[in-house]
C-alpha cells in the first residue's frame, strides 16, 4: 500500500546542486522541504552495492534522526565503455573537494585509452534511485535512467556534476547546456528530461498529491 506524503520533508542531502533540483520538483506539492545539512544531520555511510540500497540508507539515516519523513536520491553516470564505472562512486571520482572538472578528465583518458572515440563507443546512462522513509520503516522507492552520450570537451556551465559532458539521446546539447527547467521541469513547462525528473514522476504518482 503506497503512501501519501504530507507537512514537511527532510531532503537527505548535502549536495547543494541536488539539494536545489529536488526543492525545484517538490514545490509544485506544497510540501515543505528540510535539507539534512540545515538540520546538521551527519552524513551515513554509503555501504550499499546499488543506487537503490544507497538511497535507502540515506532515506532511512535521516528520517530516524530527524523523526520525519526522509527523501533521498542516489545517483550517478554509468558508463558502458568503462564496464559500469563510475557508477556508485561517481561523487567519489570527484574527491573530497568534489573536482568534477577532473573526474570527467579522468573518465576522458579513460575513454581515449581503450579506444573509445565513436559516439557508438561513448553511450552512457545516469541513474537516479530515490527514496521516502518514515520514522516508522515504511518505505517507498522508485528508480529511473535517461541514456546519453559522452562529449568531450565538456560544454556548458549549468548544472552540476557530470551534466556538461553528457549529451542525452534526441538532443544536441549536454545538461551543462540546458537550463534547469528543460532538464528536470516537469511538464508542461519543462520535458521531465532528467533521471531524477523521470523518477520523481514516478514517485509523485504513488505519494505526492498535486496542488
């Protein structure tokens, strides 16, 4: 039995860039959103071997401190040529000081080393998990992709992360190009383009009620 999410929201995060997409899609619901970092929730281990489970710690982590319900998104850019990587660990491929220019450098060389120069050979997906927990253990999860290609350079100042190198299928511009509402707007202002757009519809249709 799904449910209903109502009254205030901890968004489980401290990645400012998520932590502003994901009051952009909540808006529309009138809830009212929280972040981790203003509650000074600490951050919980990332033990998890997917995006889903990854999520779930973070959702559940939050939710018990806070003692509200929690919703948290795992993302990140899997890469095909690269068997997967960096998959889990693409906010660690960025280090501590969260470098992203150099994690897609790193990703480029990658790339270059085993020959992965056609557009064939640099397909991509980024894959957004997200979760609500209740302080009671209830849960709800969804899990979404958009499929892309990987450009180089890196085009474009928007976004965060890895958006500017990647350019998503039935589109000449990369993330870092397109403004907030046309990647992750939900329509009819926006084209729900995004993974975490694509998994927030999700979610909306099973907890969220439209204003």
């Amino acid at each position: 039995m799904h449910r209903r999410i109502a009254g205030k929201l901890v968004i489980a995060t401290h990645n400012p860039g998520k932590l502003a997409e994901m009051r952009e899609l909540l808006a529309p619901y009138g809830i009212e959103a929280v972040s981790a970092g203003e509650l000074g929730l600490g951050e919980p281990e990332e033990t998890g071997d997917d995006f889903r489970a990854n999520a779930t710690i973070k959702a559940v982590a939050a939710a018990r401190s806070a003692k509200l319900p929690a919703f948290a998104d795992d993302s990140g850019l899997v890469v095909d040529a690269l068997d997967g990587a960096p998959g889990i660990y693409s906010a660690r491929w960025a280090g501590e000081t969260k470098d992203f220019s150099a994690a897609m450098t790193r990703i480029e060389r990658l790339l270059q080393e085993r020959g992965a120069t056609t557009a064939e050979k640099r397909k991509a997906h980024f894959v957004s998990a997200l979760c609500v927990a209740w302080p009671d253990g209830h849960l709800e999860e969804v899990e979404a992709r958009v499929h892309g290609t990987l450009v180089w350079p890196p085009r474009g100042t928007a976004g965060f992360g890895y958006d500017p190198a990647f350019q998503p299928d039935g589109h000449t511009r990369t993330f870092g190009e397109m403004t907030s509402i046309e990647k992750h707007g939900l329509p009819p202002r926006g084209l729900g383009l995004s993974h975490r757009a694509r998994a927030f519809v999700k979610l909306a249709e099973m907890s969220l009620d439209q204003r």
